[in-house]
C-alpha cells in the first residue's frame, strides 16, 4: 500500500505559473519559492468585488480513528474542479507541533492531496517562524522598557503577553527569566504558548490588510500598570517593526492539489486553542478569483464551525452558503462505544449509537447557524453497504443531504457526486442570512454561556473565581463587545475528553479567560486546554529522517 508520501512523490506537479494562470492571477503579481509555490501579492486584487460562492468544511469531533476533514475538502473542491466548476481551496498552513508529534502534516491524503506536501509541512514560505519571531520581537521589547527605566510603570508581575515556538514542548509552559542579575533584565514569571496559539497568528489570519494587521498589533493587550491600566503594543512601540516582519508572510500562498485545483494555504490557528481557520486575506482573494471556495476550519463543528462562524464571519462580513459535515463510519463507531480494534468490523449497534454526535452537529448548523448542511461520508474500503444504507436513512429522516467521498482512493473522480450535492446546496434559495450563536451587545459570560448550551448542549456553565475576575476586568477595560473563544478539548463536545457521543446534562468549568485584543476576541479556557501542547510517549519526530540523496523519510 502507497504512503501519502509516496502518492505525492509519485505526482506530476505543474508549474505555478499555471497553476496561477488558471486561478486568474498575472505574473506580475506572484513571488515564486521554487517550481510550484508561490506569494500572491492580494492587493493587486482588492478592488474585485467577491462573487464566489463560500462552502465551509467542517465535521463531527474527532476519534483515534480519523475522519480526514483536510481529505475531503481537497477532494470536494477537485471534484468541483473536474465537473467543470471554477473552484479554489482555502485552507490553513502546518504547525510544526503537530508534524513532530501526533497528529502529522495538514495537506490531505491519498489522491486528494495539496503539494508539494514535504516542503508545505515542513518550514513552507516561513509564515509561521515569520509570527513567532514578531510575536518574541514584541516580548523583547517589553522586557526591555522595563529594563531601561519603565516609563510606562508596566507591573512586571503583570505581564501577560507570552513567548511563542512552533513546537510541542511542554518544558516552555511556565518559566522563569531574566536571571543572573541587573545585566539581565527583571526577573519575572513567564512561559512560552505554541505559534498557532498565539495572538501575533490570530491577529495575522483575521486582519484584511496590511493596515488592519498593524492596527490589530497595535491593540495587543502586553501587560498593566501598577494602577491597574492596561498597556498595549502600540504604546510599547513595537507595531510598526512587527508589521515589517510580517509583510511578505502576509501574502497569501499558492499551491496545488495532485489535480491540479489551486490552493491558496494561508496561516494556521490552531481550533481547540485558538480560532481555528485559515488568513481572511487568502479567503477574501479566493472569493474574488472563484465560483465556489472551499475552506475548512479545524477539529469538530462545536470548535472550529462555531468559531468560523461567530469570530471570522461576524468580523469580515462573511458567511457560507453550505456548509460540509465530514464523517467515518469507523469514527462513528467509536463514538458509538466500539473499541479501537473493532472498528473496520460491522456494528449496526455502536454505528446507531454514535451518530447522536454526527446528529447533534447537523441540528447547530441547522437550528443555531440555520445554513445548508450535506454530511459528507469518508469513505474507507472496510465499510459495508447495510452501514451506509443505515447512515443514508437516519439522515434522510432528517431531510439531510448525504454523499460518499473516496477522495483518498480516487482524488476528485470519488467526490464529483458530493461536489454535486455541495453546489445544489449552495445554489439553492438565496443566500443564508448570518445567525450567530450570542449577539454582540451580550455580556461575556452570557456569551459563553450561549455557546456552551446551544452548541456544546451543556446544562449549565460554572465560572472559577479567577476565570469570573478576569472576565470583569475585560468588560471594565473596555472589551465586553468581543467574541469568545472557548478552548476546550476537540474529542467531545463537552470539556471531558471521555464523554463521547452527544453529552447532555452536563456542567462546562470555565477556569481561566485571557484576552486577545489584537485579535479582537476573548479566550475562555475550559477543562484541562493549555496553549502549550506536549509531545506524545512516542511522538513523529522519532520516524522523520533525511537519506543519503536528500529525500525526507517518514512524513505523513
């Protein structure tokens, strides 16, 4: 059996300029990084009015066993692309934590993948070393005002903006600096947040322009004053130099599928963490270029969907005309109670059981969201046609387009009927309306509260006395109109990673809340989520190796 790997070594790739060429961009306005990626200068396209139709892809929580989200969004858009549709991908670029750790590369797989995939997983354009070493400018550069005098009365226990590194390691969390005496700077408490979780990313994937992202900078919250008064990274003076560094990385990349349908891949916020999608600049310019965008937010639909749609969307103006539930069979099983070495088996039972999450997922999009939603069915070569009937059927009760996709064995030629049933959805009654989960003028803690019972279907909400005090210190200072953006765990819709299925009657514990100013929302932590994530027992990196010619060994 092929290794993804080996199917993208094995692909004929075309040269960007034609990718470019196709997807309408001139060669004036690329910055080729070798024979097939390229920077897009989007500006050169700003005045173009958006006419593509946006298709979100998300799916149900995540399970040991895979649901391939990032495979079948590439597979929806190159089905799209070979029945004679005009579509383009939009999706996010690769962390390192989890390349070296666990949960591999974000290029698809099978034949329904982005490439080049070893230079997309590992280093790409250096978008993401261009964030982190903004973000430690900035980290810098407040450590240093408070060395060289402190003008601003900056509380060094009150320093609330992180270190960033894109790798998992769990040492960095919590740290103590500047030792070694005066010439060292003042010893304070800090710790390091994974790259994707860091603001600097968030504010870089939700600003439109290069404008808007140095004004986001601008508003970061760094730390407060010994009177208690919030000091930002304008104030500090560090915007300007940020936005510089991170003025060629804020260009969108062009990439291709092994189909040839063009991607433009494009930050990396994780979603169980952070926001979870991909650059509103690589979005908004593949709206101007495309019929159909195909973009993808990431874990489950309470995650990623959620914060799609009540961060990304409410802030830009944008929202999708359908939206894609990706689902296994095997993963359906799981939630269903199956154990792990069971699930290539039949099991009507557990498989009946388990689709109370794929279910509870299609009442948000319907109820919540009220958008179109088709659940699209990962196809794997052990599942059985009574299994797919079963699921066709409790779907169809529901008035619930559903599809195979058999991207990872076919590519595009297994999504052309999903593609089909995307774009009936897409195409149907005008346009959805906009319906967030909480409104704007509510106040932070019912803003989460809104989210934890109408999407998570908890019960209730409990607050910690930290959790409570920082959430007020935010409404005082000025921030109760932002979003939230609940961090819990991805693998249940609840913050206990072992409730699987749909979990009701439950109580969410908020403990702790930070802001993110910059990106203009407020993170409420729930469960035991931390923005620095450890390597696992056995992690990737022990199987990732170079030969004697200089070939990678062991990405997937």
């Amino acid at each position: 059996m092929h290794t993804d790997l080996d199917i993208a070594r094995a692909a004929s790739l075309k040269p960007i300029s034609d990718i470019a060429a196709k997807a309408g961009f001139t060669p004036d306005t690329l910055s080729p990084y070798g024979k097939y990626i390229a920077k897009v200068n989007a500006r050169a396209y700003a005045a173009r009015s958006h006419k593509a139709k946006l298709v979100l892809v998300t799916a149900i929580n995540p399970t040991p066993a895979g649901e391939g989200k990032t495979t079948v969004s590439v597979a929806l858009a190159d089905g799209m692309t070979l029945s004679g549709r005009n579509a383009m991908l939009a999706l996010r670029e690769p962390s390192l934590g989890p390349v070296f750790g666990m949960k591999g590369g974000a290029t698809g797989g099978g034949y329904a993948q982005v490439a080049p995939m070893e230079n997309i997983n590992l280093h790409f354009t250096g978008d993401l070393h261009a964030i982190t070493t903004a973000n430690n400018l900035l980290c810098a550069m407040v450590d240093n005002h408070i060395h060289q005098g402190n003008a601003l009365g900056i509380d060094p226990r009150e320093v609330c903006f992180r270190h960033c590194m894109d790798v998992n390691d769990r040492q960095l969390r919590q740290i103590v600096q500047g030792l070694g005496g005066r010439k060292n700077g003042a010893p304070r408490e800090d710790g390091f947040d994974i790259t994707a979780a860091s603001e600097v990313m968030a504010a870089f994937c939700l600003a439109s322009d290069l404008a808007d992202l140095k004004e986001r900078l601008a508003r970061m919250v760094v730390g407060y004053t010994n009177a208690g008064e919030p000091v930002t990274c304008g104030q500090v003076g560090a915007a300007g130099a940020m936005t510089a560094l991170l003025r060629d990385a804020f260009e969108p990349n062009l990439v291709q599928t092994l189909d040839g349908t063009p991607c433009l891949m494009h930050g990396g916020p994780f979603a169980n963490i952070a926001h979870g999608c991909n650059s509103v600049a690589a979005t908004t310019l593949a709206l101007r270029m495309a019929d159909y965008v195909v973009t993808e937010a990431g874990f489950g639909a309470d995650l990623g969907a959620e914060k799609f749609l009540d961060i990304k969307c409410r802030m830009n103006g944008l929202w999708p005309s359908a939206i894609v539930l990706v689902a296994t069979l095997r993963a359906l099983k799981h939630h269903g109670g199956a154990a792990k070495a069971a699930l290539s088996s039949p099991d009507n039972a557990a498989l009946a059981a388990g689709m109370q999450n794929l279910l509870a997922h299609v009442d948000n999009i319907q109820t919540v969201w009220q958008t179109p939603v088709v659940v699209a069915i990962n196809r794997f070569a052990a599942d059985t046609q009574e299994e797919i009937t079963l699921l066709r059927e409790a779907l169809a009760a529901r008035g619930v387009a559903c599809e195979l996709c058999d991207g990872w064995a076919q590519g595009g030629k297994g999504a052309i009927l999903l593609a089909d049933a995307v774009c009936r959805a897409a195409e149907g009654e005008g346009s959805p309306a906009p319906h967030f989960t909480y409104e704007d003028s509510a106040p932070l803690q019912e803003k989460i509260i809104a989210v934890a019972t109408r999407v998570y279907h908890a019960e209730a909400v409990t607050f910690t006395e930290d959790a409570r005090r920082s959430l007020e210190r935010f409404e005082k200072d000025g921030y109760g109109g932002c979003p939230v953006c609940i961090a819990k765990t991805q693998y249940s819709m609840s913050d206990n990673p072992s409730l699987l299925g749909a979990p009701q009657g439950y109580t969410l514990t908020i403990r702790s809340a930070r802001l993110s100013a910059g990106a203009g929302f407020v993170v409420a932590f729930a469960g035991g989520i931390i923005a620095m994530p450890g390597l696992p027992k056995a992690p990737a990196a022990l199987t990732i190796d170079v030969d004697e010619n200089g070939d990678i060994l062991g990405l997937f």
